[in-house]
C-alpha cells in the first residue's frame, strides 16, 4: 500500500509556529524524519491559509523540493496557495490535490485544478449539505456525483482517490465498518477502478495516547484487506511501516504476525473475525484481536477495552 506522511500539518502547535514564522530549520528537520521512513507522498498541510500564512504553500514546497524528489500533496482549502505550490512541481502528474468535497462548486474548481496540471485528486465523500452520509450507500452516491463531474472535466479515474472519512471509535463506533464497507463499495463500483485513501489516524482521535496506535495499525490491516490503495499516516510509526512492509511481502517476522497476515487475509475474503484463531495467552496477539473486534463493532468500545 502507498503512504502518504501527514506529519507537516499546522494542526501541531509547533509546526503551526515554525510555518507561520517561516522558522526554515524546524521544517527541515521535520521534512527530514518524513523523508527517512520513504512514503510515497509527503503531505503539506496549511489549513485553509489566510493572512499570515498566504504564501506559505510556495515557501513549503521550495524547501521540500529541494531535500527531496518524493512528490508532494498540497493539503489546503486555498486553491490559490495550491496552484502556486504546482508552479514549483517538475512532475506534478505525480502530485496529489488534497481534497475537494462534493460539494458543487468546490468540486468543479478543483478538478479543473487538477486536470490542468494533471494530478492525482482526493475527493471526499461528503458535502456541506448532509456532511457525511452515517451510511455506506450515502458515501458511494457521493463518490458516483464526484465521477460524473471528474469525467465530464476529462479526468482519468485512476487520478481519483477516494475517502470514506473515518469518525473516531470513541465517538461513534459503528462509523469504522461503514467507512470499510464504503471502500469495498467503492473499489466495486466503478469501471476503471478508481483509487482509495484514508486519514487512518481519524480513526483513533479521542482515545487514550497509549491505545491511539494500536487502533490505527489494526484499522489499516482491516481497510488493506478491503483493497485499500492509500493511507495518510505518521510515518515516525515504526511498526505501522513495518506492518505495511509484512502485507506486501507476506513474511512473519513477529510472533504475532501471523495475526495480521490472518485478519488482513479474512477481510480479503469477505471472513468473519470470530473465525479468526490467535494465541490467548500471548498478551500482543490479545491487544491485536480485541482491537480488530472492536472496529468490526464485535465488541463494545471503551478505554479500557484491553483490560476486559
């Protein structure tokens, strides 16, 4: 699966900081850990980037491109800020608009956006009418309104990567196997196929900090087995990139990776977690099923669901 590093985002205090101050070493430095863990797009995240932060997409990707030649993804609802950082790409075919909604308008000004400098587009299935659909068919009417648009612009849908938008587990549980049951809708709906991604950590906000990681990395295991192309991701998490190193190659390294390669392979098949075999008494393999079952809405969700 590719990954897309969401580490430079101005949601971080201190990132906030340095982008707004134009502090050069401290986004260097972050660039650097990113570029290290290799992703296949490092995202640049400057919300919708108003007054003192106009120009800062440009200032960001002059310095990346510099360090790096992993292409980027412009993640700002300015789409001025995002055609200047597209000025400075020397492939920006390989590059990714990050996102438009269904939204009318915001959906036709980016995709031709898109289409004239040729990128890869996230589309999110949601508009400011309902917000996001509490259903897998809601979000799949959404994705189908978003392709008539995308095709009519010229838009190839290999270039669209779709987002089922993930609510936290702590808010509303159900919401995690809808967002499944939305990316295997939509890698069956279309004709070509288009292309999938997730911000994978959405899926864990509100939990305790020492259980946010655990949750994400089952949740990615869970999507990859629904075909999930992509995923937004920290990529300062080891064992996540590690995870996606063990579904692509398939060769346990871990006692418990077995586990993985079993839940990624029974939501491959369209399996049942209860089905799913693992080790009691092997304290991971226990953390990593009861997590699985908590996102499949098995088993009921609180903070010290591990402890049960």
């Amino acid at each position: 699966m590719k990954l897309i590093s969401e580490n430079l985002h101005i949601i971080s205090k201190n990132t906030k900081e340095a982008v707004k101050n134009r502090d050069e070493s401290y986004i260097k430095r972050l660039l650097e850990r990113q570029i290290s863990a290799k992703p296949d797009w490092i995202d640049l995240n400057i919300g919708p980037a108003r007054g003192a932060f106009a120009g800062t997409m440009e200032w960001l990707v002059n310095i990346a491109c510099e360090m790096t030649e992993i292409p980027l993804s412009l993640d700002t609802t300015n789409l001025g800020e995002i055609e200047a950082g597209l000025k400075l790409a020397k492939n920006p075919e390989k590059w990714i608009i990050n996102s438009t909604s269904a939204d009318s308008e915001r959906l036709s000004q980016t995709a031709e956006l898109a289409k004239s400098y040729d990128t890869g587009l996230i589309a999110l299935t949601m508009n400011s009418e309902i917000g996001i659909p509490k259903e897998a068919d809601g979000r799949l009417e959404l994705a189908f309104e978003i392709v008539e648009k995308t095709q009519e612009i010229g838009i190839e849908n290999g270039k669209i990567f779709f987002d089922p938008l993930i609510l936290p587990v702590t808010v509303e549980q159900s919401q995690a196997l809808e967002a499944l049951n939305t990316l295997r809708m939509l890698k069956e709906s279309f004709d070509p196929v288009v292309l999938t991604t997730i911000g994978l950590s959405n899926v864990s906000n509100g939990a305790p900090a020492e259980l946010r990681p655990l949750i994400n990395r089952a949740f990615f295991v869970l999507a990859a087995g629904c075909g999930l192309d992509s995923a937004i991701v920290d990529s300062f998490d080891d064992e996540l990139i590690r995870i996606n190193k063990l579904l692509e190659s398939k060769t346990p390294v871990e006692p418990y990776d077995g586990l993985i390669l079993e839940i990624f392979e029974m939501m491959r098949d369209f399996g049942d977690i209860d089905d799913v075999n693992y080790d009691k008494n092997d304290k991971k393999q226990a953390e990593i099923y009861k997590t699985a079952r908590i996102l499949l809405n098995k088993s009921v969700y609180s903070n010290s669901y591990l402890e049960i």
